[in-house]
C-alpha cells in the first residue's frame, strides 16, 4: 500500500500554551489568564491558545489516517523546542515532507518513522510537535494498510512476545479545579489521580508545603468517603514541577523529610510526586532525583518518584533510567518526537525495571490520545495519561474508550 496524497489542515488542541517560567515567578490569574508579560521566546501571552495541524494520509485505496502534531502545555521550558506554530508546521510539511513521503510504500512503519523523526531542514531536526504528529499518521496508515489496530502493528513490528492485551491504568489530571473535578475521578473509579497541577508556591504549595500536605489528606478523606466500593484504591500522583525544591532550596535531606509527611497524609494510599526537583538542566536534576529515590528506598518509604522536566528525548530517558533516578519516568509523548520513540522509551524503561507512563499533555488532541493509547496498550505502560484537556471528563473519556474499543477488536 503507498501513500498517494498528504493533507494538512490547522488544528486547535485540548488545551493551551503556558509560559511556565512566567508562572513559576508569580504571575497571577485573571480568570483563565494570567497577568503580565510573557518570560519565554516567541510567546506573546503567558497563556495563549493550544494550535496543532491534522495530518491526514491518503492512501492509494482511499483510506485516510491521521495524526496530529501537538507540542506540551509548557513549551520552550525543561529544554524544550520553542512554541509550536501549526501556520509553519503546514508550511514545512508542504515543503519538505509531502515530497518525501508521497509514493513511499506504508505496509511496514518502524523504518519511515524512524526516517522522518531523523528529518532535519537546514542541518537541524523539525520540530517534536511535526515529529510526533507526521509518525502518528504513519503508524494510522501501516495500520489500515493491514487491516489491524495500530497496538498490533507495534507489537509485530517490535518483537514483543506476548499474545495477551490488556487495560493500561488511567492516570487523570483535574488541573486548577483540584476539588470539583475529584469527584469525578472517583465517581469514575480512575486508577490513577489527580495531578493537581502543584506549579505555583503562594497559592497552591504554601510556603512550607502546609497547603500540598493539606490537600493530600483531603484526597484521602474524599476518596474515603465518597467511595462506595472500600476496594477501590487509586494511587494519588501529584505533579509539583519541582516546587518543593524550590521551597526547601534544593536539599535532599529536606526534601526528603518533606516527601514522608506527605507519605503519610496519603497514607492507606501509594502516593506518587512527579518533579520534585527541576535543577534548571539535566544532570543537576537526574543527580537530585536518583538521590531522593536511593533514600527513599534505603529508608523502605512507600512514597514514589517520578521523573519528568529534562527528561523529554530517549537519550533523556534512558540517561534517568540508567541511573534509577525515580521510580517511575514520564515518557512524556510530544516531547520524544516521533512515536518509534515512545515505543522504544517504554520497552527500554520496561526491560530495567523501571516503571514508565505513557503521558504527554493536556494541549494535546483526541487524535494523538489514540494513538498514543494504543502504544501504551502494545508496550504495557505502567499508566496512560487520560488526554487531553483539564476537564476530566474528556479526557478519560477518550482514553478510556479507544482502550476498550482497541481491545475488543483485538479479542475479535
């Protein structure tokens, strides 16, 4: 099967792009904006609307598949590609991808994804967002090509030795409405909550970590008393964006002391905290983490790590994982580029012991969710992210549907 023609269209995200570095120094909130002027190059807002561009593949029988590029909340910030323009992506998939990609044979997809995610212009690599978006439709098309979902077609290509399929652990994110959209988390029995979007001090981390410590137990009672089923157990994964090292001035030994009191808030329940230290560059932070996590271990604390800023290509991942800096790190999709990358992250993180969530952002679209589901599907992530969007609802609902749809047509 070739590819006969490839169409683009402007695309709005589930979300939107926020200048984090402006956020983290205190930029306030005027209903859903922020006051102030932006921090990070080429954005004109601190919050401005989420742009991607669908990428629709026609296939020689007619068949279309697609993909969507899309790039994080927090573009341009943990050494990120700067914010995402869906007006020149189109522009560089017309120019440069189109030519290359029209006629090519799609019944296999590892090897042209693997071509266009090495693609550079002018010496340098295209952006992550028109990485992760063109090798989506790409693994879209091997898949209709052959008449199976695209979780199969990961399974095959890669050589993962095993015939069953199953449910991947839904992580969801509530955003700013931390309480509210709780509920329905637990209305919804999701594995994995909230997020809760810890990035700002002042009013969201206190200045002793009182309010994060404070909230924890909320979830704990809310969960309690809400839950009509005494077995449901999720697991509490708090992002703080390495705010609590901010407040502790990056010592561990506080850090840590600070992490068993939240351990213990949570407690019956695991508790996760995802970037508790953003050391401003890669190793500082790998350095950091792999500390915490070897003193949480040897103290035989429950209480897990999970890695996420500077973290974001596959050298990235394996250089954390090799050095067990966390016990879970977020592959975080639109980052890594193309999508042989998030395959190849989670089987890495997989064959180390080290657990790997498939998540990426809420400025990402329904069709990469997809896509991306049926990779954590093929890979067996430890949890995928419910995306995109912060109401919740959408979210889960999308993620947690293509699962169950992928899976009943794989039985079938």
């Amino acid at each position: 099967m070739k590819i006969k023609d490839i169409i683009c269209s402007e695309s709005l995200t589930g979300f939107y792009f926020d200048d984090q570095k402006a956020i983290k120094a205190g930029a306030k909130q005027d209903g859903l904006r922020y006051t102030g002027k932006p921090v990070t190059p080429k954005f004109s807002y601190i919050r401005q609307k989420g742009e991607a561009v669908s990428i629709m593949i026609i296939l020689e029988d007619g068949q279309v598949a697609l993909g969507d590029a899309a790039a994080v909340q927090y573009s341009g910030a943990g050494g990120r590609d700067p914010l995402f323009s869906s007006k020149d992506g189109i522009a560089e998939i017309q120019k440069y991808v189109k030519p290359l990609l029209i006629g090519r044979d799609i019944s296999t997809f590892k090897e042209l994804a693997i071509e266009i995610d090495s693609l550079k212009i002018n010496g340098k690599l295209i952006h992550t967002a028109l990485r992760y978006g063109i090798t989506q439709a790409l693994l879209d098309a091997t898949a209709k090509a052959n008449k199976m979902t695209m979780a199969e077609v990961v399974r095959k290509e890669y050589n993962i030795d095993n015939q069953e399929y199953h449910r991947i652990p839904l992580f969801a994110q509530c955003g700013d409405n931390r309480y509210s959209n709780v509920d329905k988390m637990i209305i919804k029995r999701v594995e994995v909550m909230p997020h809760a979007l810890i990035n700002n001090i002042e009013t969201k981390l206190g200045f002793h970590g009182e309010k994060l410590k404070e909230y924890i137990s909320w979830l704990r009672w809310r969960v309690q008393y809400l839950s009509f089923d005494k077995s449901y157990a999720p697991i509490f994964h708090i992002d703080v964006y390495g705010t609590i090292g901010i407040i502790f001035d990056n010592d561990i030994k506080q850090i840590f002391e600070y992490l068993k009191e939240l351990e213990a808030a949570a407690h019956p329940f695991t508790l996760r905290v995802e970037g508790p230290v953003d050391a401003g560059n890669r190793e500082d932070t790998m350095i950091a983490l792999k500390e915490i996590t070897k003193m949480i271990n040897e103290n035989n604390c429950t209480v897990e790590i999970v890695a996420d800023e500077w973290c974001n290509t596959f050298d990235d991942v394996k250089f954390f994982a090799d050095n067990n800096a966390g016990h879970m790190l977020q592959i975080k999709t639109p980052d890594l580029g193309g999508v042989n990358n998030i395959i190849e992250a989670l089987l890495y993180c997989k064959n180390r012991n080290i657990g790997a969530y498939s998540g990426g952002t809420c400025n990402e679209t329904n069709i990469s969710a997809e896509v991306t589901t049926n990779i954590a599907i093929a890979c067996e992530a430890k949890q995928c992210l419910a995306k995109p969007g912060m109401g919740t609802d959408e979210g889960i609902m999308i993620v947690n549907n293509v699962m169950n749809r992928t899976l009943a047509l794989i039985k079938r």
